[in-house]
C-alpha cells in the first residue's frame, strides 16, 4: 500500500514537572480504521494489558509495567481521523514523549501513513 500523507499530523504537548505527555495527529485515515490499528497492535504484544476498553468511544488505556498509555480516535468526517495519545513512562526509563510519539509511530506504520512532528 502507497504511503499516504498525514495532515497535521502530530503535535506534541508536554507538561512540565510531569512525566504525563499528550500528541494529536490529524490522520487521511478514518477513525474506525485506527481504532482497529491500535487494538491489533495492542493484541499482537502479550505484555501489555488493556486496563480500559471502551468501543463506542473508539478509547483504549494499556499498561505494561509501570507505564500506562491512553489514546482516542475522533472522526473528523471526509476519511480523516484525530488520535489523541497521553502516556506516562513512568520508571521504565523511556521518557513520557519517547512513549507516545512509539505508540503513534506504530500506528501510523501500521496503516501506512507517513508523519511529520510539529512542536507547540
């Protein structure tokens, strides 16, 4: 499958003092699609586990040691999606922004979607 380019894909915000980090990627892929990416990706690792799972709001939150990851897909209508991704590392020695900017990689991977990073 040819790469497809990401629209404003994804920002990252980073609150200091805390190791909790948030990226928004604006994806050409509808939200339904990168639900179902971010569960197969989820389901293919054994050591992570799904603390929540909430279908209907296209929301997950995992866990793997001490770290834990959330993320939403929103349509945004016309084949386009926003993810939202907030992780904290904790003492995995990953820092909170390495986490979900992995995750978000993964995900943009597995569907085929190359991604530009724009810091706010």
């Amino acid at each position: 499958m040819p790469a497809r380019q990401a629209v404003d894909a994804a920002n990252v915000v980073y609150t200091r003092g805390s190791d909790h980090h948030m990226i928004a990627a604006q994806l050409p892929v509808d939200a339904e699609l990168v639900y179902e990416s971010f569960l197969r990706i989820i389901r293919e690792r054994p050591d992570i586990s799904i603390v929540t799972q909430k279908d209907a709001a296209m929301m997950l939150e995992v866990t793997r040691d001490d770290l834990t990851l959330t993320g939403q897909v929103s349509a945004l209508g016309a084949g386009r999606s926003l993810l939202y991704v907030w992780g904290d590392a904790g003492h995995s020695g990953l820092s909170g922004r390495e986490l979900t900017e992995r995750a978000v990689a993964y995900i943009c991977e597995d569907l085929g979607v190359s991604i530009e990073r724009v810091d706010y």
